[in-house]
C-alpha cells in the first residue's frame, strides 16, 4: 500500500479536527438541551445516550487528529514516533461520532408522529448511505 504524503495528512487531520470541534459542540449543545427536559420514552433515552456517545467520540477525534498533527510537525521531538494508532482512532471514533448523530436526527422524528418519525428516519438512511459512499 503506498504511504500518503506528510502534507495530505496534516491537511487531512486539520480538516477532519476542525469538522469533530463543530459537530462535538453541536452534539454536547443538543444533548445539554435534551438532558433539562423530562421526558420518559425509550426513543428519547436513545437520543440521549446517541448524542452522548457523538460528543465523546468527536472529541477523541480531536484529540487524535491533533496528535497527528503534532507528530507530523517537523521539529517534533520524537521523529520517530508512529500515527497508526491516532489515525485508526481518531477515524473511527469520526465516523462513530457522525453515524451517532444520524441517528439521533433520524430517531427525532418519532418523538412527534410516525409519520415525521419515518421521514426523518428515511432522511437519515439516506444521508448515511450518502456519507458512506463519500469515504
């Protein structure tokens, strides 16, 4: 398999940080929002648990491909020092993160109606299908 350049990867992490920084903030505002609200449904527990999940995976995204970025940097202290493990997690707990808070937005519909329930539902199947394709 061939390597992918330093410059991409640096590029690469950057984006992919910067894109976890927005949609962690927006899981943790959506959750914090939620948590004040009393309501008892199962729908709304898994929303609950969902957008946790989201926010915490986002920011051990950051964090990974913030260590990307630093041992890539070219006066790091220790040249020699490996990004396999912080790419694997930083790229999974990304996708954990964006696929979580599909499904919090596909799961909210059925708080109001089955009908919203199956729309956004069917909004969500197709926007991850649609982000699986683009990876």
């Amino acid at each position: 398999m061939n390597e992918l350049p330093i410059s991409y990867l640096k590029v690469l992490a950057e984006q992919i940080g910067f894109i976890s920084v927005f949609l962690g903030g927006i899981s943790a505002t959506i959750l914090g929002t939620l948590i004040v609200l009393k309501k008892d449904s199962k729908i709304f527990n898994w929303m609950i648990i969902l957008l946790s999940l989201a926010a915490v995976s986002f920011i051990v995204a950051v964090f990974g491909m913030n260590k990307i970025q630093m041992v890539l940097t070219p006066d790091y202290p220790n040249p020699d020092h490996s990004i396999f493990y912080a790419r694997i997690v930083g790229s999974i707990t990304f996708l954990l993160g964006i696929y979580s808070l599909i499904t919090v937005i596909s799961l909210s519909g059925w708080l109001q109606s089955k009908k919203i329930g199956i729309l956004t539902t069917s909004i969500g199947l197709i926007a991850a299908f649609l982000i699986f394709t683009l990876i």
